[in-house]
C-alpha cells in the first residue's frame, strides 16, 4: 500500500533553533514531494516542491531534501522563529494514482 | 494572482438540504481536485477531474457529485448532505495529476457543518 508516514506527530522547540521533519513514503515510484504548511482551521500554503531527479529545494529559511531510493524527505527550518508555529504537511503523488497522497502532518509549536 | 478560489468559507447547513461548494482557478490548469480532512483522518480525495467534461472518482466519493463543464471551474455538489460529513474541504489544481512542474496549488478550505 502507498503511504507517508510523518514522525513525530508533533514538536515543540524553542525560538531560534534549527529543526528537521521527517517524511517517509513506501514507494520510490514518485513524481515529486511537495512540503505545506497549514495553520488551524486554515488552507494549504505551498513551501516546496521537489522533482523527483531533485536532490534539495531551498526557500529563504526552508531546505527541502529527497532521497527517493530510501523513500526519505526532510523540512529543515533553520533559525526558527513563532510565526513558524503550525502543522506541516508533505504529500507525494505516486505513479500510477491521480491523486496527492498526503502524510498525517506535524504539528510544530515554536516556543518564544 | 494565481489562486484557487473556494466559496462559502463557512457553510452551516441541515440534513437533507442540497448545497454547492464552488471552485475556481485562474491558471488555466488542467487537473482539478477536491479533498477533504478530518481528525485522525488527514487529506483523503474525494474526486478529481483530469480536463473538462472527464472527472472520476477519488477515495471517498460518496454522497458527492462534481461537474467539469469549464476548465476554470468544478464545484462539488451534495445532493443529500448528512452529518457525516461535516468536514473542512479543499479544492486543489495542477497542471496535470502528477503536479508537475510547479505542484499542486489549493484553496482556503470551506469549512461545512451538517446538523
């Protein structure tokens, strides 16, 4: 079966470190990786979207990397700062579904 | 601005009243799509359309219809809603189903309540 697992479930740090979330998937067979942010009750904000020939993507303070033979993508935030709290989502459209299959999110609270 | 526009945000309604749940993109994509999420459940498909006039079905389509009669539009109908489903939706576009080369781009939700 085709999933993506997010680890932990949620995370609370303090402002100014850096931190990694994690993304797993179950089959390599994918077209890319797309990372969102959601805030409560909110929409779905694109941060990245990696091809799957992409090694990394960067946006200012995000850095996206995939390793698809390992089935593996990590968020890194760097410098972390309130206004970063929220649930972070990543979501793969596997070959062969005309779908996002989407994990179950991390919901990070960053502490001042 | 390149968007997904979803309309109402919020949708109060009763048992058994049809309602639409309208969406519209302004960037000519092809593949439209909608979801839904729930608590402990996630983002789960309820149907997407590949271009106009083809649309088929997602994970969860029942009790759902949607229609494709513009490439700008496909509103999610609920002919017979039940508390069930009550959920927050979301309408999402891409330019084909795989969301290359620039990913998938998603509406503000439409938070709906069936009593």
């Amino acid at each position: 079966k085709q999933e993506v697992t997010q680890i932990p479930a949620a995370l609370s740090v303090p402002e100014g470190e850096n931190l990694v979330l994690n993304c797993s998937f179950t089959d390599s067979a994918i077209y890319n990786l797309q990372w969102f942010r959601q805030d409560p009750g909110k929409g779905l904000t694109s941060l990245l979207l990696i091809q799957s020939s992409q090694r990394e993507q960067t946006s200012g303070r995000l850095n996206a990397s995939l390793d698809k033979s390992s089935g593996r993508s990590t968020l890194y935030i760097a410098a972390s700062q309130p206004g970063d709290s929220a649930t972070y989502l990543c979501a793969v459209p596997f070959m062969g579904n005309e779908k996002l299959t989407f994990g179950t999110g991390t919901r990070l609270t960053i502490i001042p | 601005e390149a968007q997904v526009t979803q309309n109402p945000r919020y949708l109060i309604t009763v048992t058994g009243k049809k309602l639409t749940v309208t969406c519209s993109q302004n960037m000519n994509h092809e593949y439209m799509s909608w979801y839904r999420q729930d608590p402990g459940l996630g983002l789960r498909q309820i149907y997407y359309s590949m271009n106009v006039e083809v649309t088929d079905k997602g994970d969860v389509p029942e009790g759902y219809k949607v229609s494709r009669k513009e490439k700008r539009n496909f509103p999610l109908i609920l002919e017979s809603p039940s508390p069930n489903q009550t959920s927050l939706y979301f309408c999402a576009s891409s330019l084909g189903s795989t969301g290359a080369p620039y990913g998938y781009t998603f509406g503000s939700g439409t938070r709906l309540t069936v009593v």
